[in-house]
C-alpha cells in the first residue's frame, strides 16, 4: 500500500503524543506481573517504534538512526495518569457500521473493569449528537449489559455521522465527570475527537479523549490494518462466489459484485484474490476506460462462457461529472458506478448482438452488519486493551493501531492526514493481476 501523504513530510515532532501530565500513580496492573521487578509486560517509556520499514526509507531522510521518526510503542506503563478511583469512562461509536463495533465496546469495558478496577463506564447513543442536547443522558455499560454484544453486528450504543459542537460536548463530560473519551470512528469522527481534546484543554478540562479508528475500506494511514476489514473481505468473497455461480449457470453469465471502497480499493483487491476466480477488479487507484474494458469483457466471455468483475465503489469515479454534494460527514457524494457499470455492459454486448446473462450484486449493508470474524475479534480486543492503556498513562488526541506488527500510539492528526490506498506499482495489485489475467491498464 501506498499513502497519499508525502513520507518526508513526517517527522519525529510531528508523532509526537500530547500528554495530560507526567503519570506518578502506581499501574493497578501490577498484580499481573506478580510482582516482578522486570517485566516485558510493562512498556518502557524509551521504547520507540521506526516509522520507515525500509533502508532506503530511512536513508532518504538523511539524519542519524536517533532522529529518525518513530512512534510511541502501545501497552501498558509502570506508572499511570489517572487515579482509577475517580476516573468515569464514556464511549461513543461514530459514522457508519463496520464489523467489531461491539467487540471494541465490549473489550473497553471489560479492560476497565478488570485491569484498572474502573467501573463507571458510560455510552453515549447515537454517535456524537449523544453528547449534547436533551440526548446526552448516557447508558451504564456494566459488565452484564456488554456480556454477548460481541456476537452481534452495529453497534449497541447506536451512531450517527457529523459532528457536533466542541465547547458542548466538552461540557456534558465535565457535567458528568468524565475523564476519558473512548471515540470509534473514521476520519470525521477522529477530528471530531480532536476537536474535543482541544477544546477541553483549551476550557481547562482535564479528559483524555483517545480514538479507535473504525474504516471497513482499510485506508487509515500508518496501520497495518483497520479493524473489521478482514471480516469485510470474507464476506465479499461469498457474494463474488454467489456471482461466480451465478454466471457461470447461465450461457454468455457476468456477475458484477461492487464491493465497498470510496478511495482504496483493499476490499475489492483481497476478496477477488481470496475467490480466485475473478477476471476483472475495478479499483479507484487505477482509472479504466469503458471502451478498453468492455472489449476485454466481451473476449473473456467468448473465450470462458462467463466472466465474473467486482468493482470499488469509488472506482470510474472520473466518468461522471460531480454534482457537488456530500454526505453528513461532509464526504462527496460517490456517482453510483455499479448501475452505471451494469448499464454499459448490457447496451454494450446488445450493440455486438452477443447475449448476456448479467447478475449484478450489491452486498454492502449485508457487509457493514455481520459480526467480526474471529481475527477481527481478536484484534478488536487487543485495540481496546491499548485504548485504555494509553488512556490511563494520560494521553489524548491520538488514535490507537497496530504498525510493523507492534501497537502503537499516533497523533489524530497524522491518522486523518492522508489514506492508504492501493499502489498501482506495488505488490498487492501485482498480484491482483497475476490472479485476474487483466493488463496492467485498461485506458
């Protein structure tokens, strides 16, 4: 993958993480480590991990191995911020459904609870407008209200997109004396978080206000991966398998699958590589023309009897001419590149007088709904582990992930900055080609 920030442009300061003040309170966690002096349990405070992966990564910034930037490493310290005694928790769950939402609520709540002996624990309904107005009466989430919403899709605590005023939802924590800000959201909702943490430091509240970063399209920059997305591309890949059977059943059969992917194109690349029996894969990094691909359509299913195409739903989004509206989270509006798809096939093959059995297949809310798998669980649990860690040594204004394997800390806004997407040179869609037999470019 490939980000579509400039990786020079990041430096050690710009990772660095804002802190409520110096942690002096004994980790309750010690009783994990059994009393050990030393332990790897504990995170060291001069442990860094190097931003680059690569030597000519890291040569191209042209400093010593100590100034190279490097992100503070997830877990849990010796020492923590808050007094778990006095310390009352919120959650709040943001923008659009994406498998594990409640897996992350589940595992936040119970991490409290169970490491940290913190039990005021309080979700906010309905996204961000839960936190102000005659709404912002939140719900206890105990440990018997959260005991199975992990088996479930959504999100119990409910969601909305947009925003909502700062100094508002500042002064509904601080009303209810709330100290840490859990915020599992995309990008909108994460500069809403920052927009929280700024306006309670600059009200002189004190609340840490730590972001879960939630996007089923796998885009957030410097992450290995988001949560929810494995469990997405599985479930794509029985509705690719659903086309596959469908076209193939029928002479002259093309199944059409749009899959999610507003400006990366992961889901559409891993699911058609996971079925293995794609022929075609329209992602919004690489631009196609109609007349190039139509005509590869056409010989494939001379040659194969089907074919089967699955298309991002960001994809030819340089066809249309944009009207100028966005959705709720202030996002363009996508032009519906699946309709427009399905037209052109059936008027192109009817132009050529060849027949057509077409199976178009939209499984996007049936996506967005399921329950995470079971890696998706596990990786749900660990993110919200490392929420309440960095929660607890009193940090704010960052987002919590996974990056070279290891949890780490990064500033929301170098995790809002720019997006992952597919590197039209990379491996990922190498392989993608290997798989599909398409040429390299279709224009």
């Amino acid at each position: 993958m490939v980000s579509t920030a400039d990786p020079l442009s990041i430096s050690a300061a710009t990772l660095r993480v804002p802190r409520l003040g110096e942690p002096s309170i004994v980790s309750p966690m010690a009783a994990l480590v059994q009393g050990r002096v030393s332990s790897p349990h504990y995170v060291h405070e001069a442990d860094r991990v190097l931003l680059d992966d690569t030597l000519v990564g890291a040569a191209a910034r042209l400093c010593g191995v100590a100034d190279l930037p490097s992100l503070e490493p997830g877990g849990p310290r010796k020492h923590i911020y808050f007094d778990p005694k006095r310390t009352r928790a919120g959650i709040v769950t943001c923008g659009g459904l994406c498998p594990g939402l409640n897996n992350v609520i589940r595992g936040l709540v119970l991490e409290l609870a169970d490491s940290y002996g913190i039990t005021d624990v309080f979700g906010f309904r309905d996204g961000f407008r839960g936190l102000v107005g005659p709404a912002a009466e939140p719900v206890r989430l105990s440990r018997e209200v959260v005991a199975d919403i992990h088996n479930r899709g959504g999100t119990v605590l409910g969601t909305s997109r947009g925003t909502q005023d700062a100094d508002a939802m500042v002064s509904t924590l601080a009303r209810l004396d709330i100290s840490v800000l859990f915020v599992i959201g995309g990008d909108g909702s994460l500069r809403g978080a920052a927009g929280i943490a700024a306006a309670a430091q600059r009200l002189g509240v004190e609340l840490s206000v730590i972001g879960v970063p939630k996007t089923i399209d796998n885009d957030i920059p410097y992450l290995d991966q988001s949560f929810g997305f494995q469990t997405a591309f599985t479930r794509a890949t029985e509705s690719i398998k659903a086309a596959l059977t469908e076209a193939s059943s029928t002479p002259h059969g093309v199944g059409l699958v749009k899959v999610m992917g507003r400006h990366s194109g992961f889901i559409a690349c891993y699911s058609a590589l996971a079925s293995h029996d794609v022929d075609f894969v329209l992602i919004p990094e690489v631009p196609f023309a109609f007349d190039k691909f139509l005509g590869l359509l056409r010989e494939r299913v001379r040659r194969r009897g089907h074919a089967v195409v699955v298309v991002a739903e960001g994809a030819g989004q340089d066809l249309f001419e944009y009207d100028g509206a966005v959705d709720a989270s202030g996002n363009a509006r996508l032009a519906d590149i699946g309709a427009l798809l399905r037209s052109r096939i059936s008027a192109d093959f009817a132009a050529f007088g060849e027949e057509l059995s077409l199976r178009y297949v939209d499984p996007g809310y049936a996506i967005r709904s399921v329950p995470a798998n079971g890696w998706d669980a596990v990786y749900c649990l660990r993110l919200a582990q490392a929420a309440v860690h960095a929660a607890m040594a009193g940090r704010t204004a960052m987002v919590v992930g996974r990056w070279h394997g290891r949890f780490v800390h990064i500033p929301i806004p170098v995790a809002t900055g720019s997006r992952n997407q597919v590197d039209p040179n990379g491996d990922l869609w190498m392989s993608v080609l290997e798989a599909t037999g398409q040429p390299e470019r279709m224009r």
